[in-house]
C-alpha cells in the first residue's frame, strides 16, 4: 500500500491519503489499524509521522469506496478537525476559507481515485506524491 502526500502551505498540518485496509505499522509514531470490515473510509486527524508534523490521513478500503459520499464525508471531518485546530470557529465569516479547504482536498482524493485506478495523471494542480511503501521494507 502506498502513502501518498499532498502538499499546501496554508495550515499547520500534512495531508495524507492511502487504499487499502491493511494495518499501517513503522511510518506513524503511533500505528493504524486494520480498518474494520463494515468501514469504507476513515480519516485519522493529527497522526504523526515519526519525527515529523501533524498529519490528516484519509484512508479508503478500496478505490471504489473513493467515491461523493465517502469523500464528502471524510473531507468534513479534515475541515472540522483543522478549523479547530487554529481555534477558528465555523461560521458565516469563516465558511468560504473551510470550503476552499475541503474542496482542496475533495479534488486530492479525486486525484487519488484516478492515480490509483491507472486512470489519471501524475501531475496537475491536486497530484500527490507517494512518501510511504509499505511493500518495500
């Protein structure tokens, strides 16, 4: 299973974003678990990597759990969990900014979708790069 990464230089935290249901052991400083068998998607909110920052980690049973409701689902817990974070509340004033983040991410595991399924590109303006193998040891 491969980590990949996507980059923005607004918040303080690392998107990250994997498929596959297998445990995650050695990357993070605590690991992830299996995802259980009746959960097509989870997002880990401020996981670290081992000597690095906070990270947000969507992770996906399989590409086809990459799909509206699922992405919507999980990028609202990416835009809660950051709001909340910068201790900036979730309203009116603030609505445009916490939009803009969660369609930024929206269109990331769009991208993941396509990369993934060997139907997209390895570029463009939501393109991940992959920081993490778990078959290479």
């Amino acid at each position: 299973m491969k980590i990949y990464e996507f980059e923005q230089p607004f918040y303080p935290f690392r998107l990250m974003a994997c498929v596959g249901a297998d445990a995650i052991r050695g990357f993070f400083e605590v690991d992830c678990d299996t995802l259980e068998d009746n959960c097509p998607a989870m997002t880990a909110c401020r996981v670290t990597v081992k000597g690095g920052e906070n990270t947000v980690l969507f992770r996906f049973r399989n590409v086809d759990a990459i799909e509206f409701v699922n992405v919507a689902h999980e990028c609202g817990h990416l835009g809660i969990d950051v709001f909340e974070y910068i201790d900036s509340p979730i309203n009116e004033s603030s609505s445009e900014t916490f939009c803009y983040l969660i369609g930024w991410a929206g269109g990331c595991l769009g991208w993941l979708k396509e990369c993934v399924s060997g139907k997209g590109k390895k570029y463009g303006q939501y393109a991940g790069k992959v920081v993490y193998d778990t078959d290479i040891p």
